[in-house]
C-alpha cells in the first residue's frame, strides 16, 4: 500500500510502499533527496493506516 510523507529534513515529498502483511512496524529509511536518516513507523488494521510517523532520527 503506498504511503505519501514530508521528509523531515528536507520537506521533500516521498511516496513510499508499506506492508499490509505487517501489521505494525519501526524502521529507518534514508530520504532519497537529502539522504538523512528518518525513523518511519507506522500501524495497519483492516488494510488502512491507522498511524503513522516519520521523524528525524535522534542521535
């Protein structure tokens, strides 16, 4: 399922593909654009995102 985002550094749009398989789920991404880490998280039920975050990573 594709998600649509900000990057949190740079404010570049980013469409990315979430599993549905995956109920709930933390990883860290690069920006395509500017290449800084983002934490994504994000949780589905019923084939819907019900939250989801993109943040800087914290160091």
């Amino acid at each position: 399922m594709e998600h649509d985002f900000s990057c949190p550094y740079c404010l570049a749009p980013i469409s990315m593909l979430l599993d549905p398989s995956i109920a709930s789920q933390t990883y860290v991404e690069d920006c395509e654009v500017c290449c800084s880490p983002i934490e994504i998280r994000y949780q589905i039920e019923d084939d819907a995102v019900v939250a989801f975050s993109a943040e800087r990573l914290v160091e």
